[in-house]
C-alpha cells in the first residue's frame, strides 16, 4: 500500500503536466489558424507539427491513466479503500486540472519599443543598437567605412590612414 502510494501522487502529477501540455498545443493550433486568413506553408508544418505533439501527448496521457489504473488495481487487490483516504486522488480520463491554469491568457501582450526593436533585429537584449540595412538607408560603401570607423573608435580611437594618390609614391620602389 505504501509504495503505491509513494508511486501514485507523481503519476498524478505528471498526467496534469501532460494535460497542460496538450492544452497549450491545442491553443496555440487555434491561434495560428485564426491569426491569419490564409494560412502560409510556414504556419502550417507549424499546425502539422503541434498536431503531431498533441497526437503523442494523447498517447502518453492515456497510457499514464492505464498505469494509474493499475496501480488503484493493485490497493484493490490488497482490499484497500483508496476512496476514503484523503491522500490518494486519482484523476479520471477526461477530467482536465483547470484550477491551475491562468485565466487571463485572451488578453494580448502589449509589446513595447524596445521588445519590437529587439524582435526585427534592431537592437540586442542588452539595448546595443545594431546598424542593419533596414535600420539605414546609405549605400554598401559607406555603411562599411562607417562600421570601420566605430570599430576603431570603440577600439581605442585608432584614426584612418590616409591614403596617397600620387602615382610617385612608391617611386623608390626598384
């Protein structure tokens, strides 16, 4: 009976995890289909494979009930009342843990500046500001020689070599 028992409250615990799992699965199936009217090919190997997800959690749920099953066979067995003990509290198939799921999940997140900027690829998780093209609108060179030039001034404020263009400067040169 105790060892029943100490095999039975994680086996309960983990058919609830189960349960959530296949729960966000099933949400986040519903919001990709409705967050868009035509569906890209993207969203729906996405679609394809929650439902994949949600297939085998299916399975594993039902062969944790089939365990817990087994083990309130087994208290059976040793003619244990587990329905009285205020311990053991088996959960039945088709009965969802709905006490511990939040109830707000409807309202959307407001996204702030730096969190858009940091999912475009603007700017790092650290606030660094990255010079990308979408960013800027100068042309290849000059977005090159600028980068350079921070490089250096963050580096210790190496300045530029000039460059000569008279075609004598390298007139010593046999």
């Amino acid at each position: 009976v105790k060892q029943v028992k100490k095999e039975l409250n994680p086996l309960i615990q983990t058919i609830k995890q189960s349960l959530r799992k296949k729960r966000l699965c099933e949400k986040e199936i519903k919001h990709i289909h409705n967050s868009s009217s035509s569906i890209s090919s993207q969203q729906n190997r996405k679609i394809t494979s929650l439902i994949d997800d949600q297939d085998s959690l299916e399975k594993h749920i039902n062969e944790l009930f089939s365990s817990q099953k087994s083990l309130l066979q087994r208290l059976k067995d040793c003619e244990y009342n587990y329905e009285e003990d205020p311990e053991i509290n088996p959960l039945k198939i088709g009965e969802t843990c709905e006490e511990e799921e939040p109830k707000d999940e409807d309202e959307p997140e407001i996204e702030t500046e730096l969190q858009k900027n940091i999912r475009l690829g603007d700017v790092t998780a650290f606030g660094t500001s990255l010079h990308t093209k979408s960013s800027r609108l100068e042309d290849t060179k000059d977005d090159f020689n600028d980068y350079i030039q921070q490089q250096l001034q963050n580096q210790g404020g190496i300045a530029k070599r000039k460059r000569e263009n008279s075609s004598d400067s390298d007139s010593g040169f046999i």
